[in-house]
C-alpha cells in the first residue's frame, strides 16, 4: 500500500478521477463498507445488535446531557461526582484547562448539533432557544483562543448547519432566522484581536470583553502557542465567510496557516509543538502527530476537502511523508527532533494521536491506520481506556483519562472504510467500558486513575460533542438518520460543516503559495480518488491479517521496530547502546560510553554519575548517539525514582445507591497491611471514632469494631492512630485531612509516613483522603446511615447483582435516584499518579508527618548503582517487557541507503553538534516537565 493517495503503485487499474474535491470523503469511507459488510466469513453483527448498541448509545447520551442540563446549566460543564454545574472562578483553578470556560453554556453549544444526528430534533429547537435567550458572549474572560474556536464558534456553526438543513425540510425550525449565525458573527470577531501579531499567528488567549492589549484585558503578554492552536482555525473561520460573506476571518486563518508553513523545518517537513507567535522560531522543536500538533496536519487535509484548495493538499502531503518517514515506527508514532528526526525526542506517547488512524483512512493509507489502531485497542483492553500516556512498552505514563474521543473517532472511520465488523466489536467494548468504569449517578466521570479505577469530577463538553455522535454513527445504518451525513465534513470537534460551502462566497484568491517555498516531489501525490476496489481487496480477512499480529504486543511481548540502520543495511552495524541496558561494572559499556564522549564518575556516597561532553566523542554520529543515550538516562532515573514511591489506592463505596460506582483515590500509608498483597481487599462498614482525632484510647470500641475506622488529621502521629484504632478492634482506618477545602483537585498525592519506630506491630490497613473527598464519605454516613466501603489496591468490578438492582433502580425510578444521589455522589481524590515519595527521608518529627510524593528528578545520578536496568513497578503498574531492544534505534551510518533524503546520508561536522548541544539539552529537560 502506498501512503501517496492509497493507490498501489504499478497497478493496472486506475483510481477514478475525483470530479469534486470531497469525493474523498465519500468513495474511501463508504464504498468499501457496502463491498464487505457482507462478505461471507466475515461475522457481521446482526442488525438486531446493531440496533440494540445504537439505542444504548442514545440511552447514554440522555443520562449524559439530561443531567447537565438538571444540574449544570448554565454553567459551561458538569461536575458529575457533586451533581453541580463547573462555573470558572467559583471552583479551584485548574491551570490551563480551565481556558475553555467562559461562562457561555459550552456543553450546550457543544452538544447542539449532537442533537440533530441522534435525531433528537425537538430537543434541539428547545436547545437552540436557550442560546439564543440564555447565552452571552461578551463576558469580561480571558479564554482560549484555540478552545473557543473549536468548540464554540465550531458549536454555533454546526447548529446553524444543521439548522438550516431542517427548516429547509419543512418539519423543525421554522421559525429560524439565522441567530446562531449571527452569534457566531459577533463571537468571531471577539477572537480576531487575537491575531494582531507582525507573524499573523493569533496570541494563545484573548478576552471577550477587551481583546488582548487593554489595559484591563488580563492577556496579552504570552509570546509562544501551540501549533495545532494557530493551524485550527481555517476550518471554522473559512465557514464563517462563506456562511456571512465576510472575507476577513478565512484570510485571517490562511495567513496563520502560511505562517507555519514557511516555518517548517526545511530538511526534515516537520512542525515542532510550539512557535514563538512574534519570531516564529521554534520554541519547542520535537515533533509528533499528539498534543500540540494533531489537528494542524487534519486540519491541512480537510481544508482541502471542503475548500478545494489544491495547496493545502500539497502541504499536507509533504508534511504526511515526512511523518511516515520518521515518526512512524509502526504500530508506534513516536515524537522526534525537527532537525534531527532520525533522533527520537521521549519513549512514550500520549492518547491524542488515537485520532492520526482516522485521518490516515482520509488519506487513503488504511494499513497503517489498521495496525496503529490496533494497538491503541490493545492498550485499552488492558486498562479499559487509553492513558493519556503511555510508553512504548505499554506502561502507564499518565494515568489519567478524560473520556476523550478519538480513539472512537478512528474506530468510525475505519469501519466506513473496511466494513470489517470487527470494529464494531470495538465500539461495543468502548460502550460497556464507558457503563461499566465512568457512569455515575449524575452523568459520565472522567477517569483520575486508569490503574485504580479512580474517578475525577469533570465531563468535558467534547464527551457529548464527539463521543456519542460516532458511537451512534459507528452502528447506525443509513435509514436510522434523517439527512445524509456524507454531505458533511467533521471539524476537529466533530461539528458538521456543509461541503456545500466550497462553491460559496469564494472571496478569497486560490494563489498556490505552497510551491513558492519548495520544490515538491510530484511522486508523493494522487490527484484522484482512493480507488476502493485496490484498498481493500474483495477479501473479508484483509483487515485482520494486519491486526493479526499486533493482537498480543502489549500483553505478551513487546514491539521491535526495525531500526533504521538494520532498514537500508540488511542486519546493519551493532545497535548503540541503550540507558536501560548499561552496566557500569561492564568494560565493553565503558569503552562504549567513552567513544560517545561520556564520562562516569563515582562519587563519595555511592552514586555514580554521568557527564557528557560532546567534543570529547570519537565522531558526531557517536556524539549524537550518546545524546541519545544521556536523554534516556534521565528518563530511567526519573522512572526508578517514581518506581520507588507507594501506588495509590483505592477507597471504594460498594453500599446502596453507590453499588460501586464512585470510587475515590486516597493516600496510602508506610506502615500496616500492603493492599496490593491483599487482592479482595479489605471491606467493611464505616464507624466515627471517639475521639474523632484517634490520639487517645477508643472510648467507642463497641462502634468500631469489625468496622473501618474514620479519623481526623492533627495531634500526633499517623501510627499512634492506627495503632489506637487497631487496638478498639478496627479492621482498617481512614485518614481525612482537617484543613478545610483541602482537594486532591489542587494538591498533590501524599503519603502518610510512620514515626521514627518500628511500625510492624501496625497490621491494618490505613489510607489517607483529602478534605474534600472524606466529606464525600461522612456527607454519606449521614444520608444513608449504613455506609460500606473497599479499601484496595485499584477499584473492583461491581457484582452483577449490584449491577442488577442498579439497573432496575435506574429504569423505575431514576428521577428519584437522581435527586437522593444528588447530594451523596462524589468525588474521587486526585493525585499526581507518577511522582516518587518522599520515603525514609520524610520528616517524622511533627504530627501526622505526610510523604509528598512528589520530588524533581534533573540529575542522571543514580545511588548505589551499578546497573541501569530499573526493576519492575509496583503492583498496580504493568510489568516491564523483557526484550531488550524494545524500540526502533535512531542510529545512521554513512553507508545508508541513498532513498532518505540527502542530508540524511551526510555525516554532520563537530560544529554542528556543538551548536545544537544547548537547544537539544534545553528541549529535554522541557519534555521531562511538560504536560498535556
């Protein structure tokens, strides 16, 4: 298969010529499907399956919104633990995340043209008059420019979009007269101050009310952005000038676009993650096709789509070589360097490039797509839904998971393309996971903790945005929908913007500026259409003879990418030598290490540490190697130190009405019994102690008794506590902090230390919750009485019976069990689910002494170590894969194969190390500290 077009090379056949540009869209997602859904062998789901999954999709969906709009709206989001709408400013900051509020019902205007696919069409008029009475757009609010765009200006769109296909039907929305539009109008031009920058790339914030250099305006200052911030726009901003004739928005959006084209790095076509909006120099120079990119490369492919013009499918397709090139080491995309992309920038990935299978299915390269998505699908059945990071042998990176989409957006769209079956069978497992994990009594919750089970208090708006309309589409057949989706193209936000567009309000030149910058190898492009019958032959098992052998890459083995010198030399020269493999006591390793310029010195207390310079290495590929080498090592330091800390645990409420459901993160503690060798855990009802502060004997023994015990913080020692609760026959305790307000939300995980002595007479098991999150619990006690709870290791499975007597509770009175879990749902503690203890060090001199778990790692020192190689995590993370050369190496020789691009093949001079030697050491010390 060919990445230029889908189109084998050498073929007989011809792919038909495409007479509009978004036949694309329409021949490589939708004439496969009819060619194989039925193909015999197959096992297509039944139609009866099919429509069962659909309507418990749109079962999902109403529990979902008809809770945001209970107990959230007007607020931009609910809070699905505490059954209250999230109102920036009234809870605590979130840092950046909290960029997307700005106090105008985002959910609801993310969710309107949700609506009308899930044909819930009186329920979208009744939306459509709330916005129009309800919502206003001229709040004094810094807010993303990028978030807003997407999900905003993109929400108000895709209503109007859908609204005026059904006024035009003669049903529905008769009475509408283009107001979205006009909201859309005004919320545009709120956004262009936006862009008063000399490079036209638009500043990352902007204030609705003042725009961005007023002096009460708030924002202004910030000089870099993300890529995909100032590539998103083109999208929204060209619909909004054909839809109102004003040209200025698209010009706006195509001189940002032009801005970072100009800008690639010309040797290698790629685009770093963030760019200085004054200077458009790289600030951050690693490359990938996740955060910070992923929507600059879809949004250069479907500008094309929609507005038919030709150079932006130039650009993309230049960028899209250079992407196969480097950063796909297939099933794996791994980030690189812009200027030295043969060099890989981190050993992990993050959970928004779940999206690139979809594009590539646009694109027409379907067996990439099928083997990436694949082990995006095998990380899932592991963990139930895809980290936010992950490493490249399938550990948690960031466990975190706010019920993104995008694995589901690809899922769609491989299935459109395929027919194959078996990826509804994926959305089928999406469905149950998203029941069984994040369903909670208000809504849906985000997952804190992958590993625990752990649930945080957040439902973004691009859940009912994104992830309903694909499972729905994903098993709904054509009849099920009452307007013709393939007249549609998605937006990042997977708003519906009408393809009808590229023949309106043309007002802006087609000038191909593209070729102005490049000469462009006219071999990487096909100007026609995928021709299906090539892409997918007339062959049920062709999809799963490439899933085939991905199926056991994250359980049973590791995946081994051929790396790039063995590519063009056969078996090729002895790899370099990788951080986790290094020994110092080997003499080989040293003689290795020296070649590259390091050296490694033994200090006084034990440690050994390395240094790098690399003037001192034999050649520059050598000096480049131990780069390579020095980066890996800080990453394996850093592990071994997070390798050292407690897991987190779980405190899970299995009593009524909770069944399960909500499951908080807390603590653990350094002294009593180990819950990760205890799988059932340890279960039992709730007692108050007396004295609430567990500093003295139990004057309740009789309460708490075969109970587990609930303390405050404050007056002495963790284990004097655990020790007088022990003593009263507890069979476990609970910690709940006393400062007031206290969060998980804005506080790192802690642990709780013992106190100086021997703690092996403590045999119980002790946990430790925040303020917030031990209210849940007492707030419980006090509505319910009887409150039972697990302390484990990571939440457990709900028993069927439960989920028997949850389900009858929820289809017979759920209007009722809405109201009494109103003010008993709750919210799961947060933590920083990676970051090592504070361990024997902690101090143990004041009360109740707590281990942050949290410490930074810059130094590659490693104490008392004569071996690299880090020992397995603990029990609530994965193990390690035993193969050693688990990932693609980077290394080249001067004798490789001339078809990489020249300057690949050249050996770079001293100088050039040299000068890059800052900048590489400042980028990596960057993405150890960067986030999502």
């Amino acid at each position: 298969m060919s990445g230029a077009g889908g189109r084998e090379r050498g073929s007989a056949q011809p792919a038909p010529r495409c007479r509009r540009p978004w036949r694309l869209l329409a021949l490589g997602l939708l004439s496969a499907s009819s060619v194989l859904a039925a193909a015999p062998g197959a096992g297509a789901m039944s139609k009866e399956e099919k429509r069962r999954l659909g309507n418990q999709v749109l079962e999902m969906f109403d529990h979902a919104y008809t809770n945001y709009m209970e107990h959230a709206y007007p607020a931009d989001e609910l809070m699905p633990l505490t059954c209250r709408g999230r109102v920036r400013g009234q809870e605590p900051s979130r840092g950046d995340v909290d960029d997307a509020l700005g106090k105008f019902s985002l959910t609801l205007i993310d969710t309107l043209d949700t609506l009308v696919v899930l044909n819930k069409t009186k329920e979208f008029e009744e939306a459509v008059k709330k916005v129009i009475k309800d919502v206003n757009l001229d709040n004094d609010i810094v807010v993303s420019v990028f978030e807003t765009n997407i999900r905003v200006l993109g929400g108000l769109l895709g209503g109007h979009s859908v609204a005026i296909m059904l006024k035009e039907k003669g049903e529905y929305m008769q009475w509408y007269g283009g107001e979205l539009l006009h909201m859309a109008k005004e919320l545009g031009y709120k956004l262009l101050p936006a862009f008063n920058t000399t490079s036209g790339l638009p500043y990352p914030r902007v204030n609705l009310k003042f725009g961005v250099r007023h002096p009460e305006a708030r924002t202004g200052t910030e000089t870099d952005t993300c890529t995909a911030c100032a590539g998103t726009l083109i999208l929204e901003f060209a619909a909004l000038s054909r839809f109102t004739g004003t040209s200025i928005f698209e010009e706006y959006a195509r001189k940002a676009l032009d801005f970072i084209w100009e800008k690639r790095q010309r040797s290698s076509n790629l685009v770093g993650v963030t760019i200085n909006i004054h200077t458009g120099d790289w600030v951050r120079k690693d490359s990938g096709v996740g955060a910070g990119i992923d929507s600059y490369y879809e949004y250069l492919l479907k500008a094309y789509v929609l507005l038919g013009d030709d150079s932006f499918l130039e650009r993309f397709n230049t960028h899209y070589d250079a992407i196969m090139r480097y950063i796909s080491q297939p099933p794996l995309l791994l980030d690189v360097h812009i200027h030295k992309p043969m060099l890989n920038a981190r050993t992990w990935m993050d959970s928004l490039l779940a999206f690139f299978p979809g594009l590539q299915v646009l694109k027409g390269d379907i067996r990439p797509a099928i083997e990436t998505h694949e082990m995006l699908y095998q990380v899932i059945k592991k963990h139930n839904f895809l980290p936010e990071a992950f490493t490249t042998d399938f550990r948690v990176h960031w466990a975190q998971h706010p019920l993104r989409p995008e694995f589901a957006e690809s899922t769609y769209f491989l299935y459109k393309a395929t027919g194959d079956p078996y990826y509804l069978e994926v959305g089928k497992t999406l469905i149950e996971n998203l029941n069984k994990y994040a369903r909670v009594p208000c809504g849906f919750a985000a997952m804190k903790d992958v590993r625990t089970g752990s649930h945080e208090d957040r439902m973004d708006s691009f859940f009912l945005a994104e992830m309903f309309k694909y499972l729905y589409l994903l098993f709904a057949d054509k009849e099920d929908m009452i307007f013709d989706i393939e007249d549609y193209i998605f937006t990042t936000e997977a708003h519906l913007l009408p393809l009808w567009l590229s023949t309106t309000n043309q007002t802006i030149s087609r000038k191909n500026t593209t070729t102005e910058y490049t000469e462009l190898d006219d071999s990487n492009f096909d100007w026609t259409c995928p021709n299906t019958q090539i892409l997918f032959p007339n062959d049920p098992m062709f999809a799963q003879s490439i899933r085939e052998p991905l199926k056991n890459v994250v359980d049973k083995s590791c995946p081994r990418g051929i790396s790039r010198a063995e590519e063009s030399l056969g078996s090729g020269p002895k790899p370099p030598l990788r951080a986790r493999d290094f020994m110092a006591s080997n003499p080989e390793h040293l003689e290795i290490l020296k070649k590259m310029g390091v050296s490694l010195i033994h200090l006084k207390d034990g440690r050994v540490q390395l240094v790098q310079h690399a003037v001192q290495a034999a050649s520059s590929l050598d000096a480049e190697d131990g780069l390579r080498f020095m980066q890996e090592m800080i990453e394996l330091s850093s592990q071994q130190q997070k390798e050292q800390q407690l897991p987190p645990r779980a405190v899970q409420i299995v009593s009524h009405p909770f069944f399960g459901r909500v499951v908080l993160t807390a603590g653990p503690a350094q002294f009593g019994m180990d819950l990760s060798k205890r799988k059932a855990g340890t279960r039992g009802f709730v007692a108050t102690i007396k004295p609430y502060n567990g500093c003295s004997e139990i004057t309740n023994p009789e309460a708490v008794k075969e109970k587990i015990a609930l303390m405050q913080r404050g007056q002495c020692m963790f284990a004097e506590k655990a020790r007088n609760v022990q003593k009263a026959g507890a069979i476990g305790g609970i910690v709940i902090d006393d400062n007031e307000g206290s969060s998980s939300d804005t506080a790192p995980l802690f642990q709780m230390a013992g106190d100086g002595k021997n703690t092996d007479d403590i045999t119980i098991p002790m946990l430790f919750l925040f303020n917030k999150e031990g209210n849940i619990i007492l707030d419980a006690i006090r509505e319910y009485e009887a409150v039972e709870v697990l302390l484990s290791d990571k939440a457990k499975d709900r028993d069927l019976e439960m989920d028997n007597m949850d389900q009858k509770l929820s289809e017979n009175d759920s209007h009722k069990q809405s109201s009494e879990e109103t003010t008993s749902a709750s919210q799961d503690v947060g933590l920083a689910s990676e970051e090592p203890e504070g361990g024997e060090n902690s101090d143990v001199a004041q009360p109740d002494s707590l281990s942050p778990a949290h410490a930074d790692s810059d130094s590659v020192s490693i104490s008392n170590q004569d071996s690299y190689v880090p020992e397995n995590e603990a029990s609530t993370q994965e193990p390690e894969c035993t193969q050693v050369d688990n990932q693609p190496q980077e290394r080249k020789t001067e004798t490789e194969s001339d078809s990489k691009a020249d300057w690949d093949n050249k050996v770079q001079p001293m100088e050039s190390i040299l000068a890059d030697w800052n900048e590489d050491i400042e980028a990596f010390e960057m993405m150890e500290k960067d986030e999502l």
